[in-house]
C-alpha cells in the first residue's frame, strides 16, 4: 500500500542552528542514522527506486514518486523491510542497473505526530534540512502544504533554499 508525505528539502546554511531549532520544537535530541542509498534504474522520471541501508539497524526497499519542483510537494511512496540487503542489491543491479550511491549522515527529530524532520550530511554535497509531513490517505494535499511552510518559517528556510532534486540527481 502507497504512502503519503508532503516534503520539502533545502539547503542548509547553518546546520548547527537547525539542530538547535529542532531539538526546541521536538524536546528530543534527535537520533542519529547511517545511510547508504543504493538508486536502481535510469532518471527519466520522477519515479525512484532505491535501497537504504541503515547502518546497524535494517535494509528497507523503497520506491517513490516526487516531482522535481520547488516547494511543498506530494511524494507517494512504499517501503519494505529487506531481509538480505547484499543478495537484493544484487539482483536489482543485474535487472536494473545501479543509478549512483548516496551515503549521508541524518539527524532524525519528530517535530509534531506527523512530521519528520531530516538534518542530513551528505558526503561530497553538503547539509540539508527535509520535512515530511506525513499524510493519511483521505486527508487534503493543502493540510500537508501549511505544516511545511509552518515548519519553513521557523528554521528560517526562503523560497530561494528550496532545491527541487532528489539527492541522487545532485551526482547525475
């Protein structure tokens, strides 16, 4: 089954006082995950595949769909726990082929019941901030888009921090 989030991703100019402003709105000190995201297939669409492993925790599937736009955006996608990460990246890369390998850093803080905030370091680009504010299937795109563009203006996030690709576009 499909799941909904409505997100937003930017760069971020000062990922320490981001860091400060989540910890005040969530009460939690956040919690550290170890990336690497294999991306599988070509990038024709807005359509990805992918396969996250977090370090000493799990490898999840993951395909999704986002637009390439600016902004609150609506990503639809689903995410299954992979029993063997190696032997499933095999076979994805032989049907597939690999897109590229994004390893990063994230700093995970629930701000609200609803919304997931990511403080990433990316190797070789960066840091960012993402909310996902997460939806249930019959509630309205618009609900999402205000809890984003709440969260924007309190970490001071502009219209011109917004970028509008997927991490693994960045190296493509």
């Amino acid at each position: 089954m499909s799941s909904r989030n409505i997100e937003i991703k930017a760069k971020l100019p000062n990922k320490d006082k981001a860091i400060e402003i989540a910890k005040s709105i969530s009460n939690e000190d956040g919690k550290l995950l170890i990336h690497r995201d294999v991306y599988f297939g070509n990038s024709s669409s807005d359509e990805y595949t992918k396969l996250r492993f977090i370090k000493d925790e799990r490898v999840e599937l993951i395909n999704y769909m986002r637009p390439k736009q600016a902004g609150p955006k609506l990503s639809k996608y689903d995410k299954n726990d992979v029993e063997n990460g190696v032997e499933m990246e095999k076979k994805l890369s032989e049907s597939l082929g690999i897109r590229g390998i994004i390893e990063k850093n994230r700093l995970l803080f629930m701000l609200d019941h609803r919304t997931r905030c990511h403080i990433d370091s990316v190797k070789n680009f960066g840091d960012f901030i993402e909310f996902e504010v997460i939806l249930d299937k019959d509630e309205p795109i618009e609900l999402g888009e205000k809890i984003a563009r709440r969260y924007m203006q309190s970490f001071n996030i502009s219209e011109d921090d917004l970028i509008t690709k997927s991490y693994i576009d960045m190296v493509v």
